[in-house]
C-alpha cells in the first residue's frame, strides 16, 4: 500500500477539493515519491487522482528525480490549477 501524505488543499468555485501532497510506495522520504494531486467531493469521495514526476536531460544524459511532493495548490477562476511543488534531485 502506497503512502499518502497530504500538505494543502483548497475549495474550487464548484465547491469541490483540491489536495496536494505525495504519494510513496515505502517510507525513505523523499526518494520514490510522486507529487499527488486530488480532486475531492465535499464528502470526501475521489473524482480524479493524478501522479507526476520528474525528468530532466543535461548534456545528453537523462536523469529522473529522487523524489516530488506538492506544497500548496491554487484553484484560479477560471478553473486553472497552479502547484508549488518541490523536486529532490540526483547530484549532476
């Protein structure tokens, strides 16, 4: 079972939550986590869970983070959602 944590969350003009966080499949935080991004009812029920990583190339090497978690999360107006998320990164 993954490991949830959650940092943030607001109420989107449709009354609906959005909770941000990471998402880990064991517990050396903060390598293997994924940022976590939630749309909730006001019941709490899950209308949609998105993942992300990171990736980057430098100087023709790939390289993928250790780790990503969301710090806060922004619905805007007109239904754009923002993330302040922060990446732990391999030594390059």
């Amino acid at each position: 079972m993954a490991d949830i944590r959650l940092s943030d969350a607001v109420t989107t003009r449709d009354g609906n939550l959005l909770v941000t966080g990471f998402q880990s499949s064991f517990s050396s935080f903060p390598l293997g986590t994924r940022l976590l991004l939630l749309k909730l009812t006001p019941a709490g029920d899950t209308l949609w869970t998105k993942t992300y990583t990171c990736a980057w190339t430098n100087q023709g090497a790939t390289y993928q983070s250790r780790g990503s978690w969301g710090n806060s999360v922004v619905a805007a107006a007109d239904g754009t959602i923002l993330v302040a998320w922060v990446v732990a990164v391999p030594p390059i």
